[in-house]
C-alpha cells in the first residue's frame, strides 16, 4: 500500500507540479569506478527509477577530487570527504509519490532477484525526499519541475540539520537573501524509507532535516569562496541549526566516463 507522503493535490496550482524526489550519493569502490558508471547509467539509472510512472526526470552530478577538497569540513553526511562521488536526483510527480515509492521497493528487488545490481559500491546518503518549496534565483527563472532537464553545469547540495522551533521555511527565507548565484533551489524535507527497503540503503535521520539543491548556470568552484564557503558559519549565526553536508557537483556526460577517473 502506498505511503502517506502529502496530499495529491496541487499546491502551486501547476499542470506538472513536483511533489518529491529520490535523492542518492554513492561511492564506488576503488578501481571500479568506471564499471560503475556504466552500469549505473546504462542499466540502472533506468530500469531502477526512470521506467517508474510518475517519473518527471531524472540527473546524474559527480564530484570529482578538486570539487570535494571545496566541501565544508565536519560533514555528518560524510564523515570522509572523499565518500560520495556520484549524486543521481529524480523528480517524481505531485500526489503519486507514495505510488513511486512503493514501486521502486519493489522494482530494486527485482533487479537483486535479477543479479542486476552493482556491489562494488557503497551509498553515502540515499534518501526519499518530499518537496518543500523552491527559490527563485531571479525573476522567471527556470521553475524547479525543469531544474534537472535543464542540465545546469553545477549543482551545490546543502544538507541543514535545523535549530529546535526552526522550519524549512526559515532556512528557505534565509537562503533566498542570500542571493547565491544559484538558477533555482529545490527545498526539500525527508521522508523514511520504506520498511522493506533493500538493506545496503542506510537509515537517515529525517525529522529536522532540510535538504537544499542549488542548481547553477556557470562553474561553482570559480564562486565558492565568495558564495559559499560561509554558509555554515552564516546557518549558525542565524541561530537556524548547522550545516550537515555541503558539496558542489558537475554534471555528468552521459554515454561516457568523464571524470571517473577524477575521483581520488
């Protein structure tokens, strides 16, 4: 039976209105990463979320070894600034969220009953993702529902563990003064996983958290000292909690193994 995860209706008044998203990070391991590239793109970026009904897009970012030395230190996420190299997002429909949820479960044992899965590889942060709001970064920017077929050349993901008494729309307010550069920003609060959900997933916490996926038209690295690099000492300032993880990412080229060999 499908989760409840929000109500199917619109809250934006939109034909396609995004009401969640997948959200994984996953290390492969050592010597294998190109196996893993290819696997993931020709194999499982479809046949384990893309094929779902529901399904508006989906993209795949990386962090190459230059990206990750930016990360802010002290990651909750993770603990090894080199873990978590490849960051795939899917959008998924208004109202079938819990649907899609169900049927991912289902879909991925498929595949392990299929011996389709990949085991050189560890996930980082693999979570189910409601939609929140997003944040404009000028006027008539691209709305988020086409942030991930936008191909954005940079990503920058923010994962806030929130103060006590302070919500999603707080950080949200706050990070929209910030004026970041950012296209658009996808505002996002966690779901559990699914009880039967397969056992390499690990559990996260989800109860405070806010996850900020910043989309941005040009290299981020060349504004990161300027834009970003003082967001967790400017988050606990403002007394709105700390930053668990941040990270700026490329975009992968698919159909081919760019930057796998540019993790380590």
């Amino acid at each position: 039976m499908a989760q409840d995860v929000g109500s199917g209706k619109s809250r934006r008044g939109l034909p396609v209105e995004l009401g969640g998203a997948l959200v994984t990070l996953v290390e492969p391991h050592a010597g294998h990463e190109v196996a893993y590239n290819r696997w993931y793109e020709r194999d499982h970026f479809y046949a384990g979320c893309m094929l779902g009904a529901w399904t508006i897009s989906g993209a795949r970012f990386v962090a190459t070894r230059g990206l990750k030395d930016l990360r802010a230190a002290d990651s909750t996420v993770a603990p090894d600034p080199l873990d978590g190299s490849y960051l795939s997002l899917y959008w998924i429909a208004a109202g079938k969220f819990g649907e899609w949820m169900d049927w991912g479960t289902r879909q991925v044992k498929w595949l392990i009953d299929e011996d389709r899965m990949f085991p050189h590889r560890e996930h980082t942060h693999t979570v189910m993702y409601r939609f929140h709001s997003e944040i404009p970064g000028r006027d008539d920017a691209v709305p988020v529902e086409l942030a991930l077929d936008h191909r954005s050349p940079s990503l920058v993901m923010t994962v806030v563990d929130r103060a006590g008494g302070v919500d999603s729309a707080a950080v949200a307010e706050w990070w929209g003064d910030r004026h970041l550069g950012a296209e658009v920003t996808a505002v996002l609060e966690p779901v559990p996983m699914p009880g039967d959900a397969p056992s390499d997933v690990p559990v996260e916490r989800t109860g405070d958290r806010t996850l900020l996926l910043a989309f941005v038209d040009h290299d981020v690295a060349e504004t990161w000292a300027d834009r970003w690099a003082d967001l967790p000492a400017g988050l606990a300032e403002a007394g709105l909690g700390s930053v668990a993880f941040l990270s700026p990412f490329t975009g992968t080229i698919p159909g081919t193994d760019t930057y796998a060999d540019q993790l380590r």
